[in-house]
C-alpha cells in the first residue's frame, strides 16, 4: 500500500510539472526532450516570410539556399541569387536566456551582428522574428 501512495504521488509530480510547464517561445513547443541547440542545429531551407503587417509570401520554388547550423556556434549560408552562388558564414549564439539567438557574419571587410526573436522552435521549424516584427520560417532541408 505504501509503494501504491508513493507511485501515486510521484505520477501525480510529474503530471502536474508537464501540465503546468510554459514553453519559453510564444508557438511552442511546451515541452521538449531535446535539448534547443540540438533542435536549431541541423540543415534548414526558408518555407515563408510573415511580415509585421500581415502579409505572407511563400518562399521561391527555385531558392536553393540553406541554412547549415552547427552545435558549436557556427552557421553558413548557401545561396543562389540571379544565376550566382554564394556563401556566407559566421557564428551564433543563443541569447537573452535562449529567447534570442544572435549571429554574427563577417563579409567583404564588414561584420554584421543581428539578433531574431525565437518564436517556435521544434525539430521540424524554426520560425525567428526580426526587430521590425518579421518572421522568417525555416524547414529541414
């Protein structure tokens, strides 16, 4: 009987923890066994733009770029734009206790530092909102 009230109390612990957790990004997910460097690291293709007002535009069948982000602070970008490939790279971070990630490229003597808004951050999208309120929305690739 003893063992039945502990195994009660400890269901019970867990249930409540993950029915009262909030997910840190505003879309989810609420709970997540891996961990967000293991969910933002991978290959990552844009799906659509939302911007702040409103509009949405899927991306261009014919876009070819993706994003490669690694779990040690690294990323590059592969484009083709007009009929020219390029790529850029640079490193990342999670900032502002993992609501925000920053990245950092440096291009033709120039470093750019820009920080996005986490919004969903599952392990099949990664949806991030710049200063001006809009969103890109990423996919594997």
């Amino acid at each position: 009987m003893k063992n039945l009230k502990l195994f009660s109390f400890a269901l019970l612990a867990v249930v409540f923890a993950l029915g009262t957790s909030c997910g840190k990004y505003e879309e989810g997910p609420g709970f997540s066994l891996r961990t967000k460097t293991a969910r933002i690291a991978g290959e990552w293709k844009a799906e659509k733009f939302v911007f702040a007002n409103g509009t949405t535009v899927n991306a261009d069948a014919d876009d070819n770029s993706t994003w490669i982000i690694e779990k040690d602070g690294t990323f590059t970008l592969n484009s083709t734009d007009g009929g020219q490939s390029f790529t850029l790279s640079g490193t990342w971070q999670f900032t502002k206790d993992k609501e925000y990630f920053e990245m950092t490229l440096s291009f033709f003597g120039q470093t750019d530092v820009s920080e996005s808004k986490i919004v969903r951050l599952t392990n099949s999208e990664f949806w991030f909102e710049d200063e001006d309120g809009d969103q890109t929305h990423l996919i594997p690739a």
